[in-house]
C-alpha cells in the first residue's frame, strides 16, 4: 500500500488524509512476530501489524531499502506526517516512507499515534545525518581522531590506576602487618601462617577494587569510543543510556528510601533512649535502690531482657514497612525463609528459655550460692537465659543446661544457712553404745576440724532408728564453700581418730552380728608408716555411770 502511494506523484497530501485501509487488509499479528525498522543500526520504530498480507519482517525490510533509496537521490528534508483514518504516514521530501498503524501501537504501554510518530521521525533525522556523516571522509577522520585521544587518555588512566595500586597495596600490607601486631586479629593469628592469610586477603581486596575501576573505565571508553563513529553511534548511546539508567534507578531508590529510613533512623533512637532507660530502672531495682511493687531484686535481670527483647520486637515490627525494599518478593521471601529457620530450629532453644525463665522466676538459685545440680556441685557463677554456669571446687566451669537444673534435683546449700554454708555427714553406731556418747564424740570431731565455725556450734541429730544401728546426722556451717571436700575429709579422719581412741565401733556400711571383737584400730596404730605421726591431741575419756 504504501510502495503504491509512493509512486503516484499526483496524490496531495489532502487526498492522503482521506484513504483508507480495509480492515481485512489490516490485522494484528502476535507479539512473537512483530519487527524493528533500522538504519543505520539505529531503531526508528517497531511495526506489530500485518498490512495487506505484508508481515512486520516484510514491512521493515521494504521500508529501510526505500529510506536507501531515497538518500541516495540527496533529497532528505523535509521528513513529515500525514494522518490517515487508520494510522499515520512518515514522509521525507513528500515521498511516503512507511506507515505507522493503530495496530503498531502497544496500548498497554500508554503508545499513541502522535508519540510514535514524534519518536520515529527524531530517530530517522539522527539516522539520515549518520549515514550522511559516513559517506564523508572529513567527518571519519575527525571522529577517528577523537577516538585516538580518547583512547590515549584511557591508557594514561589504566597506567595510572596501577601505579597507585601498587603504591596503595604496599601501603596497606605494611599497614595490615603493623595493625596486627596490637589488635585482636593479631593476638587470634597466632601463627605466622595465619597472619600471612590475612595480609594476603586484605591484598586481595585492593586488587579486587582496583579491577572494579578498571572495568569501569573501560566501559566509560567503549562507550566514548562509540559514539564518535555514525555506525557505532546506536551501540554506544545504549550503553551510556545503560549506565545511566542504573545510576538513575539506584539514585531514585535512594531519594525514594530517604523518608522511610528517616522514620526507621526515629524509631531506633526512641528504642534505644526506652531500652536505656528501661535497663536504668531494673538496674536501680536489681541493686536495690528502688523498690517496685511486684519486681524482686533477683528477678529483675531477666524481667529487664524480656522487656528490652519485647521492646526492640515492637520496634521491628513498627519499622518493618519503612525499610527499603520491605515490599519486595525477595525481601519478603527472605523474611519467610528466616522464620522457617527459626520455626524449625528453635524448638530446643524456647525449651531451655522456658526453663531459664522458670529458674529465675521461681528464685530457686541465685549467683554465689553454693549448689549441687545434676551431678555437678560448685558455686553459681551465672544465671542466663539458656544455660547455667557452675564453678566446682576443682574451679573447673561447667554448663548447665537450664532444662537440666529444671528436671533434675537441686540441693541449695546457702539459701537457708542462718550464717554460711551447711556440711553435714552422717554415721550409724550400735544400739549398745550410749547416744549421748555419740552425741559428744561427733561434736568434738567437728570442733577439732579446721574450716567448720563454732558459731553456730554443730549439732547432732538422729535420723533413723534402722534394724541394727540408730544414724546419726552431724550438721556444721563451713567458712570457705569451695574447700568444703577438703573440710568434709579432715571432718571424716577426726571421727574415725575420735570413735576408734574411745573404743566405739562404727557399724558402716553393713552390720549383719556381732563380731568376736570389736573392729578398731588400737592407739598404736593409728599413724603408721608411710603415714606421718599423729598430731591430733589425746581426749580423755569421760567417766560414765557404768564405771
């Protein structure tokens, strides 16, 4: 159709208005199908409809070598339009070039006829002094020399950037070196062999940034190159539109997050100002300067975690909708991959946490107190949220989990001590030595033991009437918890020293009749070699009744 308008040099522009192209002649075709019109490897336009059997391919090939032919007869202005019913033509010297069909146009896009023509006829005037640009020897030779010097400006560049590479790596290795020498990473690199790895990435990391720059200059000088030649011009103009396009999406996202990191940036200096001034009242509460009803000193480390942890909770959860990038499918993807993470590892965790809280809540430890706990006897050294920690007498630091301290059995030794920490051990003596014999004998054991205070004094107490033996309880107050084995040890030998010189038999472990003699060892025997000699003082024994 429009070879045939082309070739009428009778028809007006006002009988061009008035034609009219058949419907059945004039259809869209699928997206898969559609074609760009170039010259001179500059895009013009995107034909989408197929015209009097003439596909979009068809169309483009037909409408470039008409645009050759027209140059070449040297008439190249004016380039016009001219609208039709159905769409709207593109002249150059009143020679009808192409059409461009409501059919061609991407509704879904915003594509108007008045756009479309506006944007095809600017793309053909840059395409028409390009080709004229390269059938001129002065116009190349101009362009190939500003590519030289661009060319030369881009190699002093690189020659540049590598010197001072180099000149910054060498810097930087020697400081990296200096710094380790007084820095955690230092004192962690212990070997040689490591520090050498570390100076090797932070080597590393120079010549990673210094590549960075140069594949940078590099596109700049493709690009630069480029446009300085008519053919060349289209690819370097995408290139550059390319770099600016990111440059203007990262700008724009920028300018865009400012308002939501502004509210983000408010909501964490008002957490943080609450958070502080939360942990300066349970502070108060925990040393007890201030009293709140309801809130012990022992409870108040982990209520303040909890209310700190709930707190900064809120604060994510109020600030989650401002932070850029929060209404993205990746970012939401990564928060739901985050909390499946969670869901499924930290089944265990909220287990000993529960317990954790449990522990403190129910106030049954506290830091200092001397316990036994699942197997593990020792001082409190810390009461956390997971775990407790446990200084045993060896001063060993053992880990308890909290779950653990929860099932098993705990023995307090200071919570009710009047004054210290309570040993006690217990003996079974015959029913035909007199109780208050026992009474006396265990008594001056425990006076006789260095470590064991006498005030309050010890005491004894029976605590069963067994088959063969009655048992009796010695209960002390020690002065130092972690030498309490030591004490119990000196405690154990004095009673043995005392029962034997008194010639009490302790009936332990079992006591199935009586023996022929009495199980003792005589006085001189007490001590024997390798052992060293004796240094306890002789008790005389007190008078009975019976004597």
């Amino acid at each position: 159709m429009v070879a045939d308008i082309r070739h009428k040099e009778d028809v007006s522009a006002h009988s061009l208005r008035q034609l009219r192209i058949p419907d059945e002649l004039l259809r869209t075709v699928s997206s898969d199908l559609h074609a760009d019109l170039k010259y001179m490897n500059r895009k013009i336009t995107r034909f989408r409809a197929q015209i009097m059997g003439d596909l979009p391919a068809d169309r483009a090939a037909d409408t470039a070598e008409r645009i050759e032919e027209q140059l070449e007869t040297h008439r190249t202005e004016p380039i016009d339009t001219v609208y039709i019913e159905q769409g709207v033509l593109i002249r150059i010297a009143e020679q009808v070039m192409f059409a461009i069909a409501t059919a061609d146009l991407n509704l879904v896009a915003g594509d108007t006829l008045e756009n479309r023509a506006e944007e095809a006829i600017a793309n053909l005037e840059k395409a028409i002094s390009e080709d004229i640009a390269l059938h001129q020897p002065e116009q190349l030779l101009k362009s190939a020399g500003n590519a030289l010097v661009i060319t030369l400006i881009y190699a002093v560049w690189i020659w540049v950037l590598l010197r001072l590479g180099r000149l910054f790596e060498r810097r930087l290795m020697k400081l990296t070196g200096q710094t380790l020498r007084g820095s955690i990473a230092g004192e962690i690199a212990t070997d040689s062999q490591q520090k050498v790895k570390i100076v090797k990435y932070a080597r590393q990391f120079v010549q990673i940034i210094g590549m960075l720059l140069i594949l940078a200059s590099s596109y700049l000088w493709l690009t630069a190159v480029l446009k300085r030649f008519p053919y060349t011009r289209p690819w370097g103009e995408a290139l550059g539109d390319y770099l600016l396009g990111i440059i203007a999406w990262v700008g724009n996202g920028i300018i865009r997050a400012i308002p939501g990191l502004f509210i983000v940036t408010v909501i964490y200096v008002l957490t943080r100002t609450l958070s502080r001034l939360l942990s300066a009242v349970f502070t108060a509460v925990e040393e007890e300067r201030l009293h709140i009803p309801g809130l012990h000193a022992d409870t108040a480390q982990p209520t303040r975690k909890l209310a700190i942890v709930a707190l900064w909770l809120l604060a994510v959860v109020v600030a989650y909708p401002y932070l850029p990038g929060a209404g993205t499918d990746a970012f939401k993807g990564l928060s739901v991959f985050v909390g499946l993470v969670l869901s499924l590892g930290s089944t265990g965790v909220v287990n000993q946490a529960m317990s954790g809280f449990m522990l403190m809540y129910s106030r049954a430890l506290r830091v200092g107190d001397w316990v036994q706990v699942g197997g593990v006897e020792g001082e409190v050294l810390q009461l956390a949220m997971l775990s407790t920690k446990v200084r045993t007498r060896a001063g060993e630091e053992v880990t308890v989990p909290n779950a653990v301290v929860i099932s098993k059995e705990t023995v307090n030794y200071t919570r009710f001590a009047e004054a210290g920490i309570r040993v006690d051990t217990t003996v079974t003596i015959g029913y035909d030595t007199p109780w208050r014999q026992v009474h006396a004998l265990l008594e001056e054991a425990a006076t006789r033991t260095p470590g064991l205070r006498q005030d309050p004094p010890p005491f004894v107490l029976q605590t069963g009437l067994s088959d063969w033996y009655p048992e009796y309880r010695l209960v002390a107050v020690i002065e130092d918890p972690p030498s309490r084995p030591q004490v119990l040890s000196a405690l154990h030998a004095n009673i043995q020293d005392l029962f034997n010189q008194f010639g009490v038999q302790i009936m332990s472990p079992h006591y199935i009749n009586d023996p022929p003699e009495p199980f003792m060892v005589p006085p001189d025997r007490r001590s024997p070699l390798p052992a060293p000699p004796e240094d306890l003082a002789e008790a005389k024994p007190e008078p009975t009744s019976e004597s």
